[in-house]
C-alpha cells in the first residue's frame, strides 16, 4: 500500500514538471518538448533530423530546425523548476566544469574557439576548434546516486568569457536560489587566486584540486615596526616537502576502495594574489600505491570557505565531483547532444537548453521506471540514466504529453524563382589570451 502510494506521488511529481517545463520552453514549445521525448527513447541516431522518426514526435522533420530557432526557453524559470526539485538537505553539494563542443570544419559558424580536448595520441596537443559550455550541477547525496549529476545550468562560454569567468556568473546565480550554503567541488583550473577572489562574495564554500607544482604562502609574521606590514609568510611549495612544515591535523585509515590513505592539513595558506583569503590545505596520498600521470599517488585540495569536514571524509567528497565528468559522457553520447551542426551560436545555445531538462526529468522517474536491460546487460538496482532512458518509453505513454497536437499548415513555398544565392560568411577562429594588433589609422 505505501509502495503504490509513493509510486502515485512520483507519477504526480512528474506530470507536473513535464507542465512546467512546457510551459517555460516559451515559443516553438510543442516541437521543443516533442523533441525532447524523442531524445530520451531514441539511443542512436545518425542525423539530428532523424530524430522526427521517433514515434512521440508527431511532426515533421522540418518541425526539428523550427523548435531550435524559434524557441525561445526562460532559462530564469528553468533554474527555478530546477532548484524546486532538490530535496530539503544540510548542505546541497555542487560541481563545475566546461567541454568542449568540437566543430572544427564549420567556418561558417561564429565565435569559434580553441578548446581542450583530450587525446590519446601521444605527443599531440589536447585542443580542438570548437564552443566550450560551462556546466554547474547538484551532486545528490548518497552513494548510490554517484553517477547521477543534475545540470542547473549548461551555458556556452562567449569569445569574451574565461571558463572562471562563466563559472563565477553560474555560481552567483545558482547560489542566490539556494536555501542553504552549498558546497562546490571544482577541478585544478579553477584552483587559484582568480577564482578564489571573484567567488569571495558569494555565499558558499569552496573545496579546489590544486596542481602540484604551486607555491602557496603562509601567514605573515607579527610586525616588526619598521617599513609596510608583511604580506606573505614562509613559502609552501607542493613539490618540495621541505617546505610543509608540521601539519595541524594528520589522519591515517584504510579505504575499502584506496587501501591505506594519509591526510594531512595545513591551516593559514594563501595564494600569492589572494592573500585577503586563507585556504585550509589537504594533502591525500596513497600509501600503497604506485602512482602514475593518468593516476597520481597523490592530491592536494584547498578549502575557502567556512569549518571544513572532517579528515574521514576529504577524498569520498572529492571524489563525487566526478559525477559531472560522467553527465558530459552521458549527453555526448545517449542525448545526442554534439551530433547536430547548428550553423549559428544561438541555436546550439537553445538545443542545449534542452540537456538539464532532459536529465532531470531522467532524475524524477528513476523510481517509477522498470528496468529493461538489454540481453547482455545485468539488472541493476539503482538506475543509471543511461538505464532510466532504456524504460522511459512505457512511462510517457503513461503519463501522455502536454503538447497539443500538430496542425498541417499545407506546403512550404520555397525559394522564390530568381532569387540570388550568397554563400554564408566565413569567419576566423578567436584565439583568446592574445592581444589583438592594432590596425594601422
């Protein structure tokens, strides 16, 4: 009885964010929200406009192009669906980070960037051509929820805007809709007095991967009476343990996972540009590992913010940032989200709009979806979301669509008769970090 009452609210919870979605999706909302059920029951595709053979999307194909550049989403009301979902909890958990979206043969589309994009072949550089994303998503709590990672927000870094720079914009905006202060979990590029000085006045805490080849200071002797008050105290540079000096806090245990695993803590650390703003470093090395690039034998983290947790649970915490990492493979590959070749910034902005949305109506029927594993796969207890999508399709023919349905408007004209073509306008890729040279007057 409690489990068929439970099923009924989940049903109910999911009708009404597949409502308010639709009614956030603005113009175009019947194509954008027929694409999106079309996304989720269709695990290959060859094209983006093979996505209209779908069985839910009840328009034609040209329908797909019309929902991407007419649309006209509320991403403000989006943001506020999206915080609605997220459980009451102590302290809500975040992560960033930003992709790349490679396009290196559309010359015709604008504000093209160079991007990383890691390689396996040795020796080359880890760059594409191509529009990065920033991405800044909800990490739930529990171990069983660690390949989930819901997108508040997935938006495309400008020519004019650095990963911290877009990061920082999220960051402020999600923080303002949060009940509680959060807790942010961000890779090596963003550990440094850039990030740590621009999130100063926002209201969370910040836990960064710092590269093992910084030199951090520590506080400042007492004043001596004569010339400026110092600014920097003893240096501390990762690479040279000479320089650590005692630890306040030192923990040593045995992971199921990690073996044995050292933490030592540092108090009173800064970086050199940042020095209004005390870090607390972690140290986290493996004692019976080897070590190697891809997998080092240890991590060095900074906390910005208020008390840190405890040594015991540094790493597990560290380590559910990953989660987003897993969210770009999914969209990448089951989401479809790279296949299309949009030919101008908005209209990949506006298909990408559609990614958390996607995920978080994955997120909300995980508990009404049956498991459907195809022969080779085992059953799985808690559903991945590549596993939810799998069972989605009973579940929308259950719940139906709050589209209406589509109205055959006759023939499209086509180009008028002696109309001149021009070809569509190159454009140059934007090298960022390099000081434009100025044109002769």
């Amino acid at each position: 009885m409690h489990t068929s009452i439970a099923t009924e609210t989940q049903f109910t919870n999911l009708i009404q964010f597949r409502q308010a979605a639709y009614r956030c999706l603005g113009k175009a909302r019947d194509a954008q929200m027929e694409l999106t059920d079309a996304v989720i029951l269709t695990a290959a595709v060859r094209s983006f406009a093979e996505l209209s053979l779908s069985p839910v999307f009840r328009r034609r194909w040209p329908s797909l192009y019309e929902a991407i550049q007419d649309g006209s989403p509320d991403r403000a009301g989006l943001l506020r669906l999206y915080v609605a979902q997220v459980p009451p909890q102590p302290r809500v958990l975040l992560a960033g980070d930003h992709t790349a979206w490679p396009r290196p043969s559309a010359q015709t589309l604008r504000e093209r960037t160079v991007e990383h994009q890691p390689t396996k072949i040795v020796g080359n550089k880890p760059i594409t051509v191509g529009q990065g994303y920033s991405t800044l998503v909800w990490l739930p709590p529990g171990e069983a929820e660690s390949s989930w990672a819901l997108p508040f927000l997935h938006e495309r870094i400008s020519s004019a805007e650095s990963p911290i720079d877009k990061a920082l914009s999220q960051l402020r905006r999600v923080a303002a809709w949060l009940p509680s202060r959060p807790i942010g979990l961000w890779d090596a590029e963003y550990g440094n007095a850039t990030f740590v000085n621009g999130s100063a006045d926002i209201p969370v805490d910040k836990a960064m991967r710092l590269r093992s080849n910084l030199c951090l200071w520590g506080p400042p002797p007492p004043y001596s009476g004569h010339g400026r008050p110092a600014v920097h105290g003893d240096k501390f540079k990762l690479k040279d343990a000479t320089t650590w000096g005692a630890p306040a806090e030192v923990l040593e245990v045995v992971d199921a996972q990690l073996g044995r695993v050292k933490v030592a803590l540092w108090r009173d650390r800064h970086f050199r540009k940042s020095s209004q703003h005390p870090m607390v470093v972690i140290r986290i090395e493996r004692l019976d590992a080897r070590g190697t690039r891809r997998n080092p034998k240890e991590l060095w983290l900074a906390w910005v913010g208020e008390a840190p947790p405890p040594l015991t649970d540094w790493w597990r915490l560290y380590l559910r940032r990953f989660a987003v990492d897993h969210w770009y493979r999914f969209a990448k590959q089951r989401l479809h989200w790279t296949l299309p070749h949009f030919g101008t910034p908005e209209q990949a902005e506006r298909w990408s709009d559609l990614m958390p949305l996607m995920t978080w109506e994955l997120w909300l029927a995980r508990s009404v979806v049956a498991d459907q594993p195809l022969p080779w796969q085992k059953r799985q207890v808690n559903l991945t979301p590549g596993r939810v999508c799998q069972g989605m399709g009973g579940v929308l023919a259950a719940i139906r669509t709050p589209t209406q349905a589509p109205k055959p408007r006759g023939k499209s004209p086509g180009w008028p008769t002696g109309r001149s073509r021009n070809r569509r306008e190159r454009y140059p890729v934007v090298k960022k970090g390099q000081k434009q040279k100025k044109k002769a007057t």
